[in-house]
C-alpha cells in the first residue's frame, strides 16, 4: 500500500479508495511527489504559467524603473489606468469623518 502516510496527499479519492482494496498507488505518488519537491524549488510563486510550467513573467522583456511608474506584480486579472493615492496612515479615507 502507502510507504509513508503522507502519500495520501498525492493521491485521488478514488486512487485511495483503490489502493485500500489492494492497488498499487506508488507509481503515481512518487510522480506527484517529484513534482511537488520540484516547485518548492522556485524562488517565488509565479503569477502565471505557461502550460509546460514556465513562469510567463520571465518571458515579458525586462522594465526600467523609471521613478514614476509602478511595476510590480499585480494581484489579479484585469487593466486599468488612472491617478492613484496613497494612503497617509492605516484607516484613513477621502471622506470627512463625521
């Protein structure tokens, strides 16, 4: 059956089910491991990938800060353009209190 008790994390409901009445999960747990152990190399987690698992970020050409314009990763999907405002202190707001 399983050689360690973690092997249930690489496995199916059903490839689970399957090993319990006697199948041999080890072939597709030691495959899942080898390429959970593989991304736990990466130094960060990329924001997308290619489906052959290449970061696409690494593919854009490289930006030069010029002091004026963000360039760090964004946090989700979409385009937009505008004036931004930072924030002086946690909990503040445009509007007047009342």
């Amino acid at each position: 059956m399983l050689e360690d008790a973690d092997d249930v994390r690489f496995l199916t409901l059903p490839e689970l089910r399957t090993a319990v009445d006697g199948g041999d999960p080890r072939e597709n747990v030691a495959g899942r491991r080898s390429a959970y152990l593989r991304e736990l190399r990466r130094p960060t987690v990329p924001v997308a990938l290619l489906s052959d698992g290449t970061d696409a970020e690494t593919l854009l050409p490289a930006r030069t800060p010029d002091g004026r314009t963000l360039t760090e990763v964004g946090a989700s999907t979409g385009r937009i353009s505008g004036c931004a405002c930072s924030a002086p202190r946690a909990g503040w707001s445009p509007r007047p209190a009342r």
